[in-house]
C-alpha cells in the first residue's frame, strides 16, 4: 500500500514539475503565434492594396481612364467651358 502511495506522489510531483518547466516554451510559442499572426494580416494587406493600385493603374491606361484623371486634375477639353454650379 506504502508503495501505490510513493508512486502517486512521484507522479504527481513529476507531473508538475514538468509543466512547471514547460511554461517557458509555451510563452515563446504563443509569442510566435501573435507574431505571424501580425504578420499574415500585414501581408493581406499589403497583397490588397497591391490589386488596388494595379487595378486603378488598369484604369487611367484606358483612354476614358485618362480622361476621368485629367478631369479629376481640372483640365477641360479644347473649346469646353466648365461648368460652375454656385
């Protein structure tokens, strides 16, 4: 009986003493996730802002492109009056 008793004891203090000495780890893991968490979402962003800016330059190398952008820029077409609404 003495020794199922020792035995539980020196499982339980092994136990934990095992998870005593793997919280290090653990934090460092959990560090690592946040970090390439962090990082896959700066990446999504940086892919979208990318197919935004080729898209928009898709855009103004139309020729109805270029002319919305030198409208935006506040040129007129030859003999075109612009229009004022005050």
């Amino acid at each position: 009986m003495k020794s199922a008793a020792y035995w539980i004891v020196f499982v339980v203090v092994a136990a934990s003493v095992g998870a005593y000495l793997a919280r290090e780890p653990w934090g460092r893991y959990q560090e690592e996730r946040a970090l390439a968490r962090r990082s896959t979402e700066e990446m999504k962003k940086a892919e979208a802002e990318r197919a935004q800016l080729i898209k928009q330059k898709a855009r103004y190398k139309s020729p109805a492109g270029r002319e919305e952008l030198l409208r935006e820029n506040g040129y007129t077409k030859q003999g075109e009056q612009p229009l004022n609404s005050k």
